[in-house]
C-alpha cells in the first residue's frame, strides 16, 4: 500500500511549522558584512598584489605559468598528427 502526500506551503510556513528558526536576518547581516569586508580588501590591492594572493610568486608565478603553457603548446603543435 502506498500513500502519498502533498503538501502546499511556502518554505516560510514549512519552517514555521517545523519550529526551525528563521535565519535570515541573520544571513543577510552576514552577507552584508562578507561584501564590506571583500570590498574593502579589493580596494586596498593593485594588481600585483592581487596576483600574489591568487599566484604563488605574483607577476614572476604568472610568467613561469604562461612560458610552461606555451611550450606545452608549442610541442603539441610539433609533433606528427597520429593516424
């Protein structure tokens, strides 16, 4: 025997009536505050710095990065096309 269900109820009133806690005032103070806190931390940065948070040896890591890439690029390109 089966035996189904449906319930038509906004999330609000599911929390509601699941006794959860709403916690959306409580999310949005904690996105505000992430955004402030990004905000402020990009607008510290130049460039350089930024490339040093997200590439280990800033500009240098960068061009270490594109030299290995191009060469990898350039001995696919040389060898013979497979049959």
């Amino acid at each position: 025997m089966k035996i189904t269900v449906n319930v038509d109820c906004t999330p609000e009133e599911a929390r509601a009536f699941l006794g959860l806690p709403d916690l959306r005032p409580l999310q949005e103070a904690f996105v505000a505050q992430l955004q402030e806190r990004l905000t402020a931390n990009l607008q510290a940065m130049d460039g350089d710095a930024l490339l040093r948070c997200w590439l280990p040896g800033g500009t240098q890591g960068f061009e270490a990065f594109t030299k290995a890439m191009m060469g990898q690029f350039d001995a696919a390109l040389r060898r013979e096309p497979r049959s």
